[in-house]
C-alpha cells in the first residue's frame, strides 16, 4: 500500500484507530532507539573491562563493532541481532540491580535531551483533539507528554506498571485518551528490560492492548517488531472474536524489509480475513505531518503549534523614484541552492546520531542529509577525517529534481535550508 493511501484511510476516521509506537517515534525528538541503547552499552562494558577509550562516534567504525561484538561473544553474550540480545545485555550487565539500571536510563533518556519534532506535536495534537483515543508504546520516555503539554497546555497522564490495574477501567468506560506504556516508566521502579520481565508481560497492560485492539485498527509506527512479548499480544488479538476489526497497518523505512516476525503475524491475521498492511515511509515525522495536513476541521491555535509557522502573504509597498542613493535589501535577495551535493558511502549505513557527531567534529563544516544514500555539503578532507576507513567512496550526486520540490521531499528541504544557514555563516563550502 501507498503512504498517501493509509493517509487517506486514517485521516476520514481517525477514531478508528489505536496506535503502537516504537522507539523509532521518539528518535525524531533525539533520543536512541533500542540499538543505539545496545551498542553504548557494549560500547561502555567493553571500555570498562579492557581499560580501553573508545568514542560513540568511534564505533560507527565496521572495525571497531566488530572488534567489541568478537568481545562480548568471548563473555557470552548472545550474537547480534538475536532475538534476546536486548534483554539479555541488560541482564549479563546490570543483574538484577534495578536502581543501576534506571540511573543509567534516566541518564540517556533524560527530558533535557528531548526536542519535540513536529511529528511528536502532531501526534500530540491527536490525542488532545480526541483523534487518537488509545496510544500504546514499547518506549519509557515522556516524549508524547512533553508533546500534549506543548500543543495543549494540558498534561497527560499515562498507564504503566505501577497503574495497570486502571487501564482496563478506562478502555471500558470510554475515559479517552489512553496512553499505556507496556513496559513502564523509567522514572519508577518497575521497568521491563531483563529477559524474565520480558517473557512475563504485565497481565493488565497486556489485556488492555488485547480489549483496544478488538475496538479499533491499529498503526504501528516506529517499531521493529523485535520484542516477543508484544509481538504475543498481537498474536493473541487474533485468538479473540473480532480481531483489528478496521485492519492492522504496519509502517516502516525505505529499505528496512518486512521483519520475519511481523510477516508471520501477517500471515496468521489474514487467516482471520484481517486486513494486513505494511507501509513504506519516509520518516515518522514526514508520516504524521503528511497525516495532519489531511485531518479536517482543525482549532488554529493547536495548528499553529504542530507546524509552528504559516504562511502569510506579504505585500511590500516599492519606494518611489527619488534621489537618493540605492536601498539594498539583503534579506530580498533569492537563495538559489546547487543542483548537485556529494554522496558518500560507508560500509555501515549510518544512522543519524553518527552523522550529527560527524558535523560536530567539523566544526560545522559539513552538512548531511539522509535519503536512500548520504548526501553531503562540504570538504571531502573532512569527511575523510571524520569516518577513516569506514569511508568507501565520495560521488557527484544530482539533486535538482528533489531540491526543485522541496515540500514532496522533506529530507531535502531540511538538508538546503541547512545548507543555507551554513553557507550564510560561512563555516560549509557548498558543493564538496
């Protein structure tokens, strides 16, 4: 299916639907996804057992993954990728030490990291207009309170571990909004990371997505499909008698492919004749915006905060001939962006917390956008610097069709209006 056709499909009844959010909707707001998390804890249990200093930026390095990755195999941790590599890191390297294990997220999770995106605002938006009735996530952040907070003005309270025994109350009474978090809150005690937490999801949270999703659809959004105690859950809905009874939609990435687990849910829902779907997106924020632009009917002063700018037009009276000497106006000159950039590649695709440490380490020299390839404004010396071997190549790549319309590409809009704060200050050199 086409993104703009589920675009269609949820914005003409949005109440239809529950949503499931993965980490991947608070990566847009600047905090880690659960692989990030799994190599600085590698990345952090190697340095202290080897007495070595090794940087986040450092193992976006194939070597030196590998090198780590041959380390924890050797203290038996499990291979990566495996299914139980998550919680089993958390195992072998906290125990059961839980106030070690909160520290350590409240740490890498903390609210002063958090940046609302405008897909966080939006999906905020929904749940304060009433859009969004039952939100479920795999996350412990309070990316999508910070975002109610800012749209509404209003707080929202979520159910976790501690408060289970309400959420079921509230599907059934129709007290809307729901926000459940399933594998608590990192502010309390009770957060589920080890590996018997895991194969023991809390009974009531559990119920509750079960009971939301005999009453609704369900999009799934930045959430990989990797933890088998959810993936149960979903499975368990179509054990019930009226499975996802406005369909079952599944969001992910260019290129990331349909993950094994969530094809096998697939095939077992379309047994129960349950529309399956799974959607192809640019990003989470493109996704939400795109879908805000299509709800109708929205209060102006929340759509002013979801985009936080609007277009105005603008009439600018001309002077008259006089004579007196010309008026410059520099902020009426036009910015005319190159068509071309460079494209760089690695022999890791990198995610977007190396490249931002790679424009760091520049000292802004270098710019990054991220499509199907790399794209790159700056000096090829400094991106050699910046990644060393793990640099394969750097090509002339054309992007005027895409810088032609912006609006339709929204990851190259972002990359030339960095493009043209960086060439205003002087600190990037256009065109490599």
């Amino acid at each position: 299916m086409e993104c703009g056709e589920l675009i269609r499909i949820i914005s003409e009844r949005p109440r239809n639907f529950a949503w499931l959010l993965g980490a991947g909707a608070s990566r847009s707001a600047g905090l880690p996804t659960a692989t990030d998390i799994l190599w600085d804890l590698k990345r952090r249990y190697y340095c202290r057992e080897e007495n070595q200093e090794i940087s986040q930026q450092d193992v976006q390095n194939d070597a030196v993954r590998e090198k780590i990755q041959s380390f924890m195999a050797s203290k038996g941790f499990p291979p990566a990728w495996a299914e139980n590599e998550y919680s089993s890191c958390f195992e072998k390297i906290f125990g059961d030490d839980r106030e070690r294990q909160n520290a350590y997220l409240q740490k890498i999770l903390a609210e002063d990291r958090v940046s609302l995106s405008v897909g966080n605002r939006a999906l905020g938006a929904l749940v304060t207009m009433g859009e969004a009735r039952a939100v479920f996530t795999t996350n412990f952040d309070t990316v999508l309170e910070k975002a109610v907070a800012e749209v509404s003005g209003r707080s929202l309270a979520a159910f976790h571990i501690e408060g289970s025994y309400a959420a079921n109350d509230a599907l059934s009474n129709e007290q809307y909004p729901i926000y459940c978090k399933l594998h608590g809150d990192f502010r309390y005690q009770s957060i589920k990371n080890l590996s018997a937490d895991l194969k023991a999801q809390d009974a009531e949270l559990g119920k509750c997505l079960v009971n939301a999703c005999n009453r609704f659809g369900l999009i799934v959004t930045g959430y990989s499909g990797r933890d088998a105690s959810v993936m149960a859950l979903l499975n368990a809905v179509l054990q019930t008698s009226n499975p996802f009874p406005h369909g079952l939609y599944w969001t992910g990435l260019k290129h990331s492919g349909i993950p094994p687990a969530v094809e096998q849910l697939f095939e077992a829902a379309k047994k129960r004749d349950v529309r399956t779907e799974y959607v192809v997106i640019e990003t989470f924020d493109a996704f939400l915006l795109r879908l805000w632009r299509n709800i109708q009917n929205k209060p102006q002063d929340i759509d002013e905060k979801v985009r936080k700018s609007v277009l105005t037009g603008v009439s600018i009276p001309v002077p008259g001939r006089g004579n007196s000497g010309a008026i410059i106006r520099i902020n009426a000159l036009p910015f005319e962006p190159p068509g071309k950039c460079l494209a760089v590649k690695l022999k890791q695709p990198p995610d977007w917390a190396a490249l931002q440490a790679a424009e760091r380490s520049s000292g802004d020299e270098l710019i990054f956008g991220k499509a199907d390839s790399v794209w790159m404004w700056g000096g090829r010396k400094k991106v050699e610097e910046s990644f060393g071997s793990a640099l394969v190549s750097i090509e002339p790549l054309d992007i005027s069709k895409y810088v032609a319309n912006p609006r339709d590409h929204l990851y190259a809009k972002t990359f030339v209006e960095s493009g043209r704060f960086m060439l205003a200050t002087s600190k990037a050199r256009i065109g490599g």
